[in-house]
C-alpha cells in the first residue's frame, strides 16, 4: 500500500504555480461548456474576512483578462453580522440558505450549505473556500480548479498548504490542524490507507466535478470532507483524486472544545463508513470549570447526512439547464 502512496504523490501531487493562469485560461476555452467555474463560499458571521476573499477572486480571476471564474457565490447561514451585505459589496452573488430547496428544512452545519450550493450554482467545476481565511491568495483557487481544466481523469482536488498556529501574536509552525493529526489522519491510515497521501484532508479548500458532486452524500456538519474524500475514492477510485499546494493557509482558530465536537462528528462519519451500524450514544459530553466544580455540557454529534443531490427532483431540472 505504501507504493501505491508514493505512486499517486508523484502522480497527482503538484504546486499552484505549475499551472499559470495562462495554461489555464488555454484549457478553460478547450474545455467549452465543461470548463465554466462557480467558486462556492459557505458563510456564517464572517464580516472581517469575507469581503477581501470576494474582492481578490473578482479582481484576479474574474476579470475581463483573467476569466478563470464563471459564478462567485456566498451562501450566508442566516449570519447576524454584515457579513451578506459586505459579500454582496463586494461582489459576489449572495444566496441565503434557507431560500434554497426551502421545501425541506435547513439543518445546522457546513455540509448542509455545500449540498445545497449545487442547486443555485451552475458551473460544471465547483470550487468551495471556507470564508474565515486570512490574507487570502487566488492560487487557493486557480491551484486546485488547474487540475480539473488540464486533466481528465480528474474529479477532485485538495488543496494542502502550511497550516501555523497563531494564539496571542505567537506563532507555532505547523502547530494548526489538531483534528487532522489526532484523528482524521489516523483513522484514514488505519482504515482507508490509500487515502494516507493526502496532507490535509480535513481541509475547506477543494474543487470537484460537478458530475462527481452530484453523485455523493454530504454529511450536514464537521464531518463532510472527510465523507466526501472516502466516498469519492469508493466511487472513482485513487488515481481520479488530487491535491495542490497553495502555500499558507491563515485562518480563525477554535477552541479546545469546539476541536472536540469537531473530531467526535469526523469519527462519526467513519463510523458510518466502516459498519452503517448506529452508535449507542450519538453525544459528546465536555466539561469546563465554573469556580470548584466543572459542569458537563452535553453535545449531540452530526448524524445526519444529505443523500446525493442527484436523487433531489429539484435538482433534475437545475442539472439539465
């Protein structure tokens, strides 16, 4: 298994700047109705960080020079901050998530609004970035559309990059993505080994087919790349996965405790992958100090997860536009 690894990294492991935005543009056109581009931004309470993500695609890949992306859309969770109306300043298309499909009840949680994105989007490569990045560079885009223009074989693609820890003006180099390390790493070696090349698995930067995306369920919350990673490879195998450096990713750090509900959601999600089996107790008790004692707070664990969009009536029409 180790071989197979070593194989697909020199396969399907490259940097962002092996592909300038001129090859790009060259493919983009070859590639016709096939190559059009909606970069996705799943938004709740991100007003400091949104609006310079939307600005730097719009000047860098959008323009009348650089037409590398067709659609920019933000898909605000219900966010009690500005962060719609600055996204809309900005430039993007605003889309709430409750007006889309609103015949079937939003759930809470990122996987939620990515499902739901396929029905206001229409490119036929679908680019999701987290909103909450800092110091934002295009080729977070450009890096991993570049496989899906260039390659064929290809129907998704990682970003990885440099991921420091920053608390209080310190720094700590690769001190960031604690859940990948503790626990989606891990269970990925132990259980699905081929998958072991992928230096951020976990990560909100990645591209996909849209032909591929339609195909695979989304778990509502934390543990939806992860799902998508392992369902992906059950259904095109290794060598239609990829990944792109992009550099540095700088973004919001959570605490210890939203770390935990995190990992228990991803564990949840293999657990489904490995058995189908339920667990006995879907919940995730922590503990914090309150004076002498610390008080337990019970959490429920992500569950829940979206079928294949391609299974919603809603979306037949949308996919056949």
């Amino acid at each position: 298994m180790l071989d197979e690894v070593e194989r697909w990294l020199e396969r399907r492991s490259w940097s962002a700047a092996e592909r300038p935005l001129d090859v790009l543009l060259a493919a983009k056109r070859e590639a016709g109705a096939q190559g059009t581009v909606s970069v996705v931004l799943p938004a709740l309470n991100e007003e400091e960080t949104v609006g310079d993500i939307v600005a730097t695609v719009r000047r860098e890949l959008m323009s009348s020079q650089v037409p590398l992306v067709d659609e920019l859309v933000v898909v605000d969770s219900a966010s009690t901050d500005r962060t719609a109306r600055i996204a809309e300043r900005a430039g993007a298309r605003v889309v709430q998530r409750d007006a889309i499909l609103p015949r079937l009840p939003a759930l809470p949680g990122k996987g939620e609004v990515l499902w739901r994105s396929l029905l206001a989007t229409s490119g036929q490569i679908v680019c999701f970035v987290d909103a909450d990045l800092r110091q934002f560079d295009a080729a977070f885009v450009s890096g991993i559309v570049g496989p899906l223009l260039t390659e064929p074989s290809v129907q998704l693609v990682k970003a990885m990059y440099d991921r420091p820890l920053e608390r209080g003006g310190a720094v700590v180099p690769g001190g960031g993505g604690r859940v990948t390390e503790l626990v989606a790493r891990p269970l990925l070696n132990l259980h699905w080994p081929q998958l072991a090349g992928f230096v951020q698995p976990l990560g909100g930067e990645y591209a996909g087919r849209r032909s591929l995306l339609e195909r695979l369920p989304f778990p509502v919350g934390y543990g939806v790349e992860l799902g998508m990673l392992i369902d992906a490879l059950g259904l095109v195998g290794l060598d239609a996965l990829a990944q792109v450096d992009v550099g540095v990713r700088r973004h919001r750090h959570q605490d210890g405790q939203a770390l935990g509900r995190m990992a228990a959601a991803i564990y949840r999600t293999a657990q489904l992958r490995l058995s189908r089996a339920p667990l006995v107790r879907p919940e995730l008790t922590q503990f914090t100090r309150e004076g002498a004692a610390f008080v337990p707070t019970t959490h429920p664990v992500d569950t829940a997860e979206r079928p294949p969009v391609l299974t919603v009536p809603e979306y037949r029409p949308h996919r056949a536009a």
